[in-house]
C-alpha cells in the first residue's frame, strides 16, 4: 500500500512539497506498536491507520543496548506492508550502521539511533540520510541535550526518551520538560530545523505541557492501545496536543 508521508511541514521537508494537507503547525501523534496486541497486530496496524495519528513508531530493541528484545525485521516488514502512515524507527540497538540500508529497503522513513551507542555520529547521519530517510538521535534520561549542539543541524529529529527505554508502561520522569525547553533553545539559536520527538509516559494529562515546552511529535503506547477507545483517545490527544 502506498503510504503518505506526513511530516506536517514543522519544516519544510520535501514531503510537505508533495503532500498539500499538511500544515506548518501541526503537533504529531505517533502510536508505539510495542504496547499493541502481537496476537492482533495487522488489526492494530488497520487501526492505526484509520485514526487521526500521524506516524506509526517502532521500538527495535536487542537485548544488549537494552534489557529487552522486542522484533526484528521479519515483523517490521509485516508491519510496513500494511502501514500507509511514516514509519518511525527507533534503534534501541548497539552497532547500528550494520543495519542502516536494511531498515530503508524495509520502508522506514525515519530512523532513529540512540547517541550513546554512536562512536561516530556524524557519519552514521550521513548513511541514514544517503539511505533515503530522516535521520533521528535519541537521548537516554541522562544523556545531556548539549552533547548534540555540534550536530543539530544535522539532525531531522531529536528523540527525548522521558522514561529508561527498554520497556512500556513507564512513568513519566519529570525532569523532560527542562530537557525540552533546554533543546528547543539550542534549536533556535543554531537555526535548526529539527523536530523534537517525546517517548515515554505520554498522555493527555502531560501533551500540552510538552508541546508548550517545544515538543513537535508525541509518541504513546499503553496510553492509547491500553484503552477501551482507541480511535477516540488518539484524537483526543491529537486535539490536545493541538490546542
């Protein structure tokens, strides 16, 4: 299935060029398909699909980088095969320039890799980038927003982990908000486009307060799938976000 990129113009990315909806301001929700239902997952996929979300995040975890093994590529694949929104990929993984073309032949359209586990960042930026997609870093809850000044310009998105990565259903750790407003300061003064991503107890309790902080796309897992409306709560987030 075709899919729609939709990066809805918070810069001025070469997908807002061809895909006229979007517009310069709207805040993205991006559901994380590590709290869906594995035994139903093209069900929770088509929902995905049908609802006012805007990119499908996934979780690759290793069991090295992180405590956790999530999938691999052979559910990826599935998964791309019936995903029509950008797919959002976060590499919760050591050494991953071995696998940046492999994500792109899977039809990733944003890949994230964490920075501490980049020896040389610059240059896995440049291979996601040649491979064709938005080139992501992800920040662990310790990691300093500084460490990136040399490299913002570089980078298409930043992920802010609010919670230890590794598993879902975290809570939420407070310190984001300073995190978020400390990024969206480097941001400014270099002149950056970069969006800032935010993964980990989201919900419509805390998505003003971020966006307000500077934060551009939400991704939520337990929030949305754990709940008896999801269609409903992804638009109500969505409002939220977008108030």
């Amino acid at each position: 299935m075709m899919k729609t990129p939709d990066f809805s113009g918070v810069f001025y990315f070469e997908y807002v060029l061809l895909y006229k909806h979007a517009t310069m301001d709207s805040k993205l929700i991006a559901p994380s398909i590590l709290a869906a239902d594995f035994g139903n997952l093209q069900r929770d996929v088509e929902m995905v699909n049908k609802s006012d979300a805007d990119w499908f995040h996934i979780d690759i975890m290793d069991g090295v980088f992180v405590p956790n093994i999530s999938f691999g590529m052979p559910v990826l694949k599935a998964i791309a095969q019936h995903a029509n929104k950008t797919i959002d990929t976060h590499l919760m993984i050591v050494d991953p320039d071995r696998y940046i073309q492999t994500f792109a032949d899977l039809g990733c359209d944003v890949l994230t890799v964490h920075y501490e586990a980049c020896t040389h960042l610059h240059r896995t930026l440049q291979a996601i980038k040649a491979a064709g997609m938005k080139a992501g870093v992800a920040l662990n809850p310790h990691t300093n927003v500084t460490l990136l000044e040399d490299t913002i310009q570089d980078i298409d998105l930043v992920c802010i982990m609010s919670v230890n990565p590794g598993f879902g259903g975290q809570s939420f750790i407070e310190n984001t908000y300073a995190k978020v407003r400390q990024l969206k300061e480097i941001i400014v003064n270099k002149n950056a486009s970069t969006l800032i991503e935010i993964d980990g107890g989201v919900s419509d309790q805390n998505a003003k307060k971020l966006v307000d902080a500077g934060a551009d796309v939400l991704v939520a897992g337990s929030f949305v799938f754990k709940s008896e409306n999801q269609l409903a709560t992804v638009a109500n987030l969505k409002k939220v976000a977008n108030s």
